[in-house]
C-alpha cells in the first residue's frame, strides 16, 4: 500500500495541479477579453471627444463669421442712418 498509495496521492495532486492550471488559463483569457474591450471602449471615447472637438472648432468659426457679418451689418446700418439723415436735412431745407 506505500508505493500505491503514494502513486495515488501524487495522481491527485497532479489532478489538482492540472485543475489550478486550467483555472488559471480561464481567468488569464477573461483578463484578456476584458482589456481587449477597455481598449475599444478607450478608442471609442477618444472618437467622440474627436468629434466633439471637431464640432466646437466648426462652432468657433461660424461665431466669428457671425460676429463679421454683425460688425458689417452695424457699419452699413451707420452709413444708411447718415443717409437717411442728410436726405431729411435736404427735405427740411427746401
């Protein structure tokens, strides 16, 4: 019973070795897919900020053609209200 019994003892902890290293395996494959997805959720957020970026560029370029537009609008109304002015002043006069 000594020789067998050891060879039995030894055939359990090789079971058990064996069970440990497939364990192991499995979580090491979870870890992977996990950080395999962290990954793709990291890209897909640097996209979007991308994007977001993007968007706030465009926005600043349309308020300064606004603003432009609005400086160019004020100028005109200026000269018109100098027109209109000069044009009373005449009707006055005559």
């Amino acid at each position: 019973r000594g020789i067998a019994g050891t060879i039995e003892r030894m055939d359990g902890l090789t079971q058990g070795v064996a069970a440990a290293a497939e364990e192991q395996s499995a979580a090491t494959r979870a870890i992977g897919r996990a950080v395999t997805e962290a990954a793709s959720g990291t890209q897909a957020v640097n996209r979007l900020a991308t994007g977001v970026t993007e968007g706030a560029q465009q926005t600043g370029e349309v308020a300064t053609q606004v603003r432009t537009a609005a400086g160019d609008l004020s100028q005109r109304a200026e000269t018109l209200r100098g027109q209109v002015n000069g044009f009373l002043a005449g009707i006055r006069a005559a």
